[in-house]
C-alpha cells in the first residue's frame, strides 16, 4: 500500500517538477508570460528596482526563478513525503492563484477560450488533489492488523 501511496504522490506533482525544471530552461520566455499577466505593485516599485540593481536581471525573471523554485521545491517535499501539510497547502494556493490569472478563460474567446478551460478544470482538479494531501498530511498506511493509533486517543 505504501508503494501506491507514493507512486500517488509523485504523479500528482509530476506536473510541477516538470513545470519548474521548464520554467529554469526557458527563463526569458517564463519571465515575459509572467509579465504579460502581472504588473510589479507601486508599493514593491523600489524593492523590485533595488534586486534588479543587485542581480542584472529584471524583477520578471527574479519571479520566474522564485516560481521554478516553489514549483520544484515543495514537489520534492511531497513526493518525499517531508513537511507535506505545509507543501500541499503552498501548492494548493498557487495553482488556485495560477489558475485564476493564467488560465482566465472568461478573459478570452474561441480556441484560446476552450484550451484554457480545459487548463483551469485540470488545475482545478489538482488543487483540490492537494488540499485532500493538506489533511491527509504525511499519513502511511498501516500493515495489517496493526491499528492507525492507540484505542484511547479514539474519538
């Protein structure tokens, strides 16, 4: 059971792994996508001025890096079943974010419109794969005839 458990888990964030390791490959195409969907807050105006004078590189490719990062990174934590609470729910909250800027397809008409709905119900589906993970949490399968947990912290 355990083995089905993290081929489960694996599969789920395949499409993240994959995502972010694209996502590094093609940084320059990532950065201008994320541009083309998110405008840098006035607020972060001089923050996002002060890391592209520190790195030589624009604060669209700073997110691109720092969404590459997340995608792969709590992927990891999931399939190695560490911190699994905390990487579902991060998950989670950026497909549900993704999907809403990204994949707007009430924003759009036609073949854009159908592909992206298709995008949005696909990243729906996940999202809520992960918020099951969420409470699931890194919970294994017991052996048989073993119990999950003490009969007196039974509720």
């Amino acid at each position: 059971m355990q083995i089905i458990l993290l081929i489960g888990r694996v599969a789920l964030v395949a499409i993240f792994v994959m995502s972010g390791v694209q996502k590094f490959w093609d940084l320059s195409t990532t950065a201008r996508l994320i541009e083309a969907k998110f405008a840098i807050p006035a607020a972060l105006a001089g923050a996002a001025a002060q890391a592209e004078a520190m790195t030589g590189m624009t604060a669209f490719q700073l997110l691109a890096i720092a969404v590459a990062v997340v995608e792969i990174a709590f992927a990891l934590l999931i399939i190695f079943n560490v911190g699994t609470r905390v990487a579902a729910i991060a998950l989670a909250l950026y497909a549900a974010a993704v999907t809403f800027y990204v994949h707007d397809f009430w924003n759009m008409a036609g073949d854009a419109r159908l592909d992206n709905i298709a995008h949005f119900m696909k990243n729906l589906s996940i999202t809520g794969a992960l918020l099951i993970l969420f409470v699931i949490g890194s919970w294994q399968p017991v052996a048989a005839g073993e119990e999950d947990y003490p009969r007196e912290q039974r509720i």
